[in-house]
C-alpha cells in the first residue's frame, strides 16, 4: 500500500484531467486492514444468513432495491421519498414525477443487471446495457445511454476550467475499462474480495466512463460484484444510504486517493461502510421477522378464510407497502366489495393505514413495515 501510486494528471490548455494507473495487477501486501476486513465479512455473513433464512424474504427484496434507488438518485439531487418511489405514476403529483421516473428507471436497471448476472459475465457490457435503462427517457437521455464517452467530462463548476475534478480524457477510458475487467476477473491476483470491491468502485468513479449517471451506475456496480463473488446470497445489501449519510466525507474520501496516493483510507472508509450497511440489514431482518409475528397474531382474529387472504395480501404489500383498493381487487382476484371490505377489516386492526381521506380513490399502507425501511 505504500508504494501505490494512484495515477498522474496531465495539462491541457485550460485545464488538467486525472489518469488513474492501471489496478488488473494490484499487490495487496497490507496486512493492517486484515482485522477489518475480518469484522465486516463476519457481519456479512450474519446478514446473509438473515437473507436466507427469513420467510418468503423474496417478497422484501424489491423494498430494498426501492429504498436503494432512492438513495443513490438523492445522492445525485432528486428528491422522490421512499412512499412515493412505491406508488404508481397516475397517483404521484405531476410536478414530482420526472424525479419518480429517475428513481423507476434505477429500479429497473439494478433488476435488470441482477437478473442477467448469471448469464452475462460482469463486464463494461452489462454495465453500458444497464446504464442505457438508467437514463432512458430521463434527464440524461440526451447524454449517450449506454455509451462509453467519446468528449471530456468533469465533476463540478461551470466547465473544465473550475471543475472539481477532470476525469481521463475520453481517448484513455477503453484502456482503462479494460484493465478494470482484468482485475475483476483475474483469478491469480492475492487480493480480498472485499478489497477488490472497494478498489473497484474508487477506479470506475475515477474513470467515470460515461457522459451521465457514474455515480449511480458505480454504486450498482458494488451489489453486482458481491453477488457474482457470491458474498451476498441475496440482492439485499446496498451502500448508497452510507454514502448519502456521509457525503462530504466519501467524496473527500475519493479524492484523497488521487491527492496523496492514500488508498488506505479509502478502503478503511469502504469496509466500515459495508459493516454499518449489513448491521443495519440485520436490525432491519430482526425488526421484519418481529413484526410479521405481530401482523400474523393480529389477522388470526379475522376467521379462517378471511385470514387467508388477509396473509396473501400482506406478502403483496411487503414488495408494494402502499395500495389502493383495485390494486387489492386485481391481486388477490376478489370482487372490489371483498377488497373493500378486507381492506377495512385489516384497518380496524391497526395493520393498515387509510392516508388520503377520500371516499374514492383511497390508499393504504402498511405503515410499520414500510418505516423500517425509511431509516
């Protein structure tokens, strides 16, 4: 770690970009960190447990991708909440929907590219397939989806000349892409795949190979690779609430790599950042195995029948924690009096909350469950 060198910027007239040096043949020769790495992957494992073992945990998984496409787009300026990333585009207010449609389209792309995982290697490919979802229809869309860049880009102020940062020069990112799938995929490199990750997400944020959407496609890029490494045995694990909480401090995190060659702390930022995320996932397990004995003991008092669907309904609502009552009517293929009425009953018992008000076109939620993933 002491003799890393992070790279080299280069003049241009107006301006200098950074190029970072190639990681495909990166020597991990510090045994510092060892301890850390230890801690986090324990608290993986305990999360991954939780993710295997719970329930019909399936049903939670698209909860978390939602709460991560929230997350990751707030990073970037939209301002969608979670309850609104939940609901369907006709009941979203019109003057919030390009910002719904930003986080749709995140949602999509991370379901997409975990989908293809097990028949697409992880490569640029995916990514550029994955980042073609991303900014479809979007803002952004004008700014070559799925394309690798042929212009220069930069991170903040006005133009080349006051930005933050200068990524390569678009004539030097094929080679970088490439020597980054070299090191995803080199077997022979004596490196953790924790450290790989962390390594990873710091080059392609450097390379930053696309016109739009690096952040975004960067912190899904993470979740890929700890399910290709099978180190995540579920989809369920995501960093972008970490780097939303600790903004200034991973963006300043980043640089101090490319200032002072100081890849240490960064990786050290990463790792704590991967434990916090998979304590938290495992307080939110915890808190879904309890509540769900709650919600089972509450709609026991509705009868046999009735309990029956009242079950088939809450295994809808913990992908989809906010209805409406056709929404009810259409899943559980009941007649819209039926849902009215079950959806009244689970009212009554305080495991659903009406919060419109209307007579007509009213929507429920699944409050308790659907606060465990705002935090």
């Amino acid at each position: 770690m002491k003799t890393f060198v992070a790279g080299k910027y280069k003049q241009h007239r107006g301006y200098r970009s950074f190029t970072p040096s190639f990681v495909s043949h990166f020597a991990w020769e510090n045994p510092q960190i060892n301890i850390q790495i230890e801690q986090t992957a324990r608290l993986l494992g305990e999360f991954n447990a939780y993710a295997v073992l719970v329930p019909d945990v399936d049903f939670s998984i698209p909860m978390s991708v939602a709460k991560e496409a929230v997350n990751s787009n707030r990073i970037e300026g939209t301002k969608t909440e979670l309850d609104e990333a939940v609901l369907s585009q006709d009941e979203v207010a019109p003057e919030r929907r390009d910002d719904w449609h930003e986080v749709q389209n995140y949602i999509r792309a991370m379901n997409f590219a975990i989908a293809k995982l097990p028949e697409l290697p992880l490569s640029t490919r995916l990514l550029r397939d994955a980042h073609k979802i991303l900014l479809s229809g979007v803002r952004g869309r004008h700014r070559a989806p799925g394309e690798i860049r042929r212009s220069q880009n930069w991170i903040g102020g006005s133009s080349l000349s006051d930005a933050l940062f200068v990524p390569p020069s678009a004539e030097e990112v094929p080679e970088l892409l490439s020597d980054l799938e070299k090191f995803w995929h080199n077997r022979t490199l004596q490196v953790p795949t924790l450290i790989k990750i962390a390594i990873t997400h710091y080059q392609f944020e450097t390379i930053h190979p696309f016109l739009d959407g690096n952040g975004r496609c960067g912190r899904l890029l993470i979740v890929l690779q700890l399910i290709d490494a099978q180190m995540l045995k579920k989809p369920v694990l995501y960093m972008s609430s970490f780097f939303e909480k600790h903004r200034s401090s991973y963006y300043d995190s980043l640089s101090a790599v490319r200032e002072s060659n100081d890849l240490e702390q960064w990786i050290a930022f990463f790792l704590n950042g991967i434990a916090e995320t998979a304590w938290h996932g495992i307080k939110t397990f915890k808190a879904i195995i309890s509540l769900r004995e709650e919600y089972d003991e509450s709609i026991s008092k509705l009868g046999s029948r009735p309990a029956k669907n009242a079950q088939k309904l809450l295994r809808f609502m913990y992908a989809k924690p906010i209805v409406s009552v056709s929404e009810v009517e259409r899943e559980l293929e009941m007649s819209f009096a039926s849902a009215n009425r079950l959806l009244k009953s689970l009212t009554e018992l305080g495991v659903l909350k009406e919060i419109t008000g209307f007579s007509r076109n009213r929507l429920f939620v699944l409050e308790k469950y659907l606060a465990l993933f705002r935090n």
